[in-house]
C-alpha cells in the first residue's frame, strides 16, 4: 500500500516573552521539518534557517529515506559550522533539526536537538523521537523518573546541536503508518508548556490540522509562552483513495527572512568572503599590496544594509540583556541576582553576570521560596531586590557551628534552568 500527503499545516508563533523567532520550518510534501536555533542575537534564526533550506534545494536521486536525511542534516551541520567559524558574532551558532519524509507506507525521520516527532493515531499520541537533553540521559539512566523528567527545570539543556560542533551524530528511525495517522513535528517551546495529553486533545477535538495548530499555538501562549513555538503537522491516507495536497515548499524563517537575511544570501557572503580571504592570502605570500575594495552595485547595498540591521539588532539586544535580571544560587549556595539571561552558550559564552550576592543561604528558605529562587524568572531589577529583602527577612537562622547536622547549602543550590533565546547549549548560572 502506497500512502500519500492529504492534509498539512504549518504554525511558527515568537511567543510571549521573546522578541524575536529564532524558529524555522520546512513543509515540501513529502518533507517536512522543524529547526530550532540557538546562538543569541540573530545567529540562531540564520542557523535555523540554514537547516531548513538546505532541504529546499536536496536531491535525493536513489538514496534511502534515512540516508537522504542523515545527509541534509550531516550538510547542514557543516555549513551552519562554517559559517560561524567565519565571524565571532555567529560563534557557536546552532539549531536543533527534526525531519520526516514520507516514502510508500513508511515515514523516516532525522533528528539532532529537543524539537519531537509525534504520532497521533486512533486517539492516542505517541512520541517517536528522544530528546538529546540533559534531562533525558539522566532519565534513560534511571536517574529521573517519567514524572520528574517531564517537569524538571533543567530540560532544556541539549546534547547535540547542528553547527556547535565540525562533526554530528544524527539519530535516524522508519515507522510503519497507516492511513488517517497524523504526524506532528514540533519545537519545545510547545512541549516545555504544553502536555502531552492536552496535545493529543487538540489534535482529537479539532476539525482540520489548521485548527489543531491555532490551538496549540494558543494553549502554549496561555501557559506563559516562555519560548517561540513551531508546528508542523500532516495526515497520511491511502494513495487510491485520498486527494494529495498540492505541491511546492513552504519555507519560513521569521525575523531572519524580514531582515533580508536568507540562506541563499548568508551562504553567498559566506563564499564571498572566503573568496575574498583567499586572495589576499595569496597577495602576501607575493607581497603585494592589499586589493582595494570596489565600488558600488547593488550585492554591496543589500551586504550594507544587512550589516545595519545585524548591527542595530545586536545593540537593541544588548541593551536588553542590562534591562533584564533574575535569581539563582552562587558556588557557596548563598541567593544572588543576576543580569541578563539565565544561559550559557557554547565556547563558553555567558548571557549574565552576577550582580550581587546575599546573605542568604539558599538551604535556609522554605521550599517554596527556594523554588522561587531557582526558577529563573526574569525580572526587573526592583522586583529581584525586592524578593531578596523578603528572603533576608524570613530566613531562618544559620546553624549553630556546635549543632547537629548542617547543611552548606550547596547541594541543591543550583537548579533550574530555561530554553536560551532559541537553542543551545543550556546551562544554568555558575559563577
């Protein structure tokens, strides 16, 4: 039995606390994708965007469904990597990448990251991939239960990313469908708020994909929309009797496609660059004089003005990152404020500082306050002085030194942590 594509939708949404989208999706019947970026300012949207294009223009030719994909993921990666390699604002730039390809009555899949692959099939939904997350390993070790696992404050730390790293391993996997199934690619900023059973509820209590993915998009924001949220969904029915969806790709990259930066114009300054570097190499080892630049035209208008938009755009962020404070725990265990956002990206790259540190100790709050204190939150700069005064208050008092059991305060001192400004390597503050 040969299945086919009858019905598709496709949904990418900022969210309710970001800025900017750094999300981006591919949906070509017969393949479909979701990308989500990391690397702050604008460099996880051109990473996102690179992932998904580089299945616009894939020819499969003979290739086996997982080969193909494990190629444009594996092409993916060494382009996203080669471009950030090229500037430090780019450096460790990434994207997490989930792809489905729908071949006879088989679906395969390639994925990298946290973004899923769902299964919703006589009502009930099924999760197909596995999560290259911290939380994750510690599950699969038994470490975390499935209910402490679901909730935990650090789930949004990935393993593996397209582009931090030269080299990637990609997961690969085939499924049998069956007509009437629907499949569900997705970013976490619709797992991390929105429960498995309510997904599996929108996608029962809905008339066509097109309402089921309003209303996940919608329950995502209601539960706070901490992080920009993509679905791409699609049913499968038999081949004789169901009518194909039209053909053509959608391919969608927010803020990035606004500011005019594609991917076919990230990957011809990239080659124009190397280019460039590549000849005044050659010039010194001839010790000739540096090649002036030439003159106008349009290609050095639109370089210009993408460079006045990466510009402006990496000063309004900064500018935010000085407006923005939460609390966490320093390395004595003692309750800190922080500026900026709660992540740290790869090579090192921390999106906070430590403003300043209380005399609080962590393990003296009761735990409420001590949730509170480790969620991350962001918040102004009066609301975070204004929870430490209310800590300092309540605080219970230092063990005496002559007591029995005392408690440093820093085993559970550092906990929590949220998705970065769209992917990445996500770790909690740790000065």
């Amino acid at each position: 039995m040969s299945l086919q594509i009858t019905e598709q939708a496709f949904l990418s949404d900022t969210g309710r606390q970001r800025t900017a989208n750094e999300d981006s999706f591919f949906a070509g019947s017969p393949i479909y994708a979701v990308a989500d970026g990391m690397g702050g300012a604008q460099a996880g949207e051109v990473a996102s965007r690179l992932a998904a294009e580089t299945l616009e223009g894939a020819e499969r030719g003979n290739a086996a469904p997982e080969a193909f994909l494990r190629g444009v993921a594996t092409d993916a990666n060494r382009r996203i990597h080669e471009l950030a390699a090229q500037d430090e604002e780019t450096s460790g730039m990434g994207t997490t990448f989930t792809a489905a390809l729908v071949d006879g009555d088989e679906i395969s899949f390639a994925h990298v990251g946290d973004s899923r692959a769902y299964l919703f099939r006589n009502g009930d939904l099924r999760l197909l991939t596995s999560d290259h997350s911290l939380v994750e390993e510690l599950r699969r070790q038994g470490k975390l239960t499935d209910e402490q696992a679901e909730d935990h404050p650090q789930r949004s730390i990935i393993t593996r990313a397209l582009g931090p790293e030269g080299e990637v391993e990609v997961d690969t996997m085939t499924y049998s469908a069956k007509p009437g199934d629907v499949y569900l690619l997705c970013s976490d900023g619709l797992t991390t708020m929105v429960k498995d059973d309510r997904i599996a509820a929108a996608l029962a209590h809905s008339k066509t994909l097109d309402e089921a993915a309003r209303r996940l998009i919608d329950e995502a924001n209601t539960a706070g929309g901490r992080d920009n949220i993509t679905v791409v969904a699609f049913r499968v029915e038999d081949a004789k009797t169901g009518a194909p969806v039209e053909e053509g790709a959608t391919l969608i990259g927010p803020t990035a496609a606004e500011a005019g930066l594609s991917g076919e114009t990230v990957r011809e300054e990239a080659d124009r660059i190397r280019a460039a570097r590549t000849r005044e190499a050659a010039r010194r080892r001839r010790g000739a004089e540096p090649e002036p630049a030439k003159r106008g035209g349009r290609t050095w208008l639109k370089v210009l003005a993408a460079l006045v938009i990466l510009a402006g755009l990496g000063a309004a962020a900064y500018y935010g990152l000085r407006q923005v404070y939460f609390l966490g725990a320093d390395e004595a265990g003692r309750v800190a404020i922080y500026r900026g956002l709660p992540y740290d990206l790869p090579l090192g790259i921390e999106l906070y500082s430590e403003v300043e540190s209380s005399p609080v100790q962590l393990a003296s709050l009761t735990e409420d306050q001590q949730r509170t204190a480790t969620d991350h939150e962001l918040r102004g700069e009066d609301d975070a002085r204004s929870l430490i005064d209310t800590f300092e208050q309540s605080a219970e008092p230092e063990p005496s030194p002559t007591g029995g059991n005392q408690n440093d305060g820093g085993g559970d001192a550092k906990q929590g942590d949220r998705k970065a400004s769209g992917g990445g390597q996500k770790n909690e503050p740790n000065n």
